[in-house]
C-alpha cells in the first residue's frame, strides 16, 4: 500500500508557487530528470510534474510513471569484482521519484510563502511515515532552516540532489 505525504499548506497559494518553481527550473535546466527514465518519461517529466502540482499529488504522479511504463526496467550497476552488470530497477523507483520531486518543489514553496510572510524559517517535520525512520532523518525532525538558504538549495538540481531533507525514502518535508 502506497503511503501518502501529509502536507500541511499544499492549497492553491502553495501550487501556484510550486508551478512557478518547476517552470523555473524547467526554464534554467534545473529540473532533475530520473537516469532510470526512458525516453517517455525523458518527455512527460515536466508536463506530469506540473500537472501534479496544479491539482493531483505525489502519488498520482508515480501512477503517471507507472502507468506511461517511464522508468527502465533493467539499469547497469558496477559491481565490486567485475564489471558493470545489468540489474532490476526497483519496484519503488517511480515512486521514490515522485515523492522526492513533488517534495522539492513542495518545499520551495513553502520556502516561498515563509519568505513572503515575513517569516525567516522552515520547520522540518515527517511527512510521510514509512516503516522505521533512519536516525538521521529522526534527528532533523522539529528543526529549523534558513527559509532562504532552503531554497537557494532546493533551486539547485545538483545541491537539491544532496539535500539532507531529500534523501531517498526519509519522509520529511518543511512548514512554518
């Protein structure tokens, strides 16, 4: 059973600013596009992710994967003793893409809106429960971000890739 995020401000202001967020990015070539992808989901990326911040969420955005067959089936991973073999993709792995994507720009949005209201900080809380939590990820919960830091770093394709709050699976996201 697919186990949705719980985001607290995802209303028409924060769609609007995640819209503006992922056209930006699509504009500057800061948009993240998956090396699972094939050359479907290389094309309906940014038209589903936009779709999805309009009016769907994370999950309906991973069924649009799932269901475009967007994501490779079998991917070459360097192995320690040889050479590159040819492996499974996860099950998961559309699904891990859309909920960190639509996260991303959840997060600029709020990041946006904290910003807009006068108010310097983003607190991290888990948003999507998910077995047990990795303590890493536990330790950042109730913390706060620069909301301006935040996003300079979620703006980034290769800063929002090592991004402690965007780490496959961790579940957390950001309000205020």
């Amino acid at each position: 059973m697919y186990e949705k995020f719980t985001f607290t401000k995802l209303d028409a202001r924060s769609r609007q600013l995640m819209v503006q967020e992922i056209t930006a990015a699509g504009g500057n070539g800061q948009l993240y596009f998956s090396r699972r992808f094939n050359e479907t989901g290389n094309k309906g990326w940014l038209g589903w992710l936009l779709a999805a911040a309009k009016e769907q969420d994370e999950h309906w955005l991973a069924d649009q994967l799932d269901a475009a067959r967007a994501m490779t089936s079998i991917e070459k991973r360097d192995m320690p003793k040889g050479g590159p073999t040819p492996v499974s993709v996860p099950d998961t792995a559309a699904e891990t893409m859309a909920d960190g994507q639509f996260n991303r720009f959840y997060m600029a949005a709020i990041c946006c809106r904290a910003l807009e209201d006068g108010v310097p900080t983003v607190r991290v809380y888990r948003a999507k429960y998910r077995g047990v939590p990795r303590l890493e990820s536990q330790a950042l919960v109730n913390t706060t971000r620069d909301a301006d830091a935040l996003l300079k770093e979620l703006r980034s394709k290769e800063l929002s890739l090592k991004c402690d709050l965007l780490k496959p699976n961790s579940g957390l996201s950001v309000d205020y």
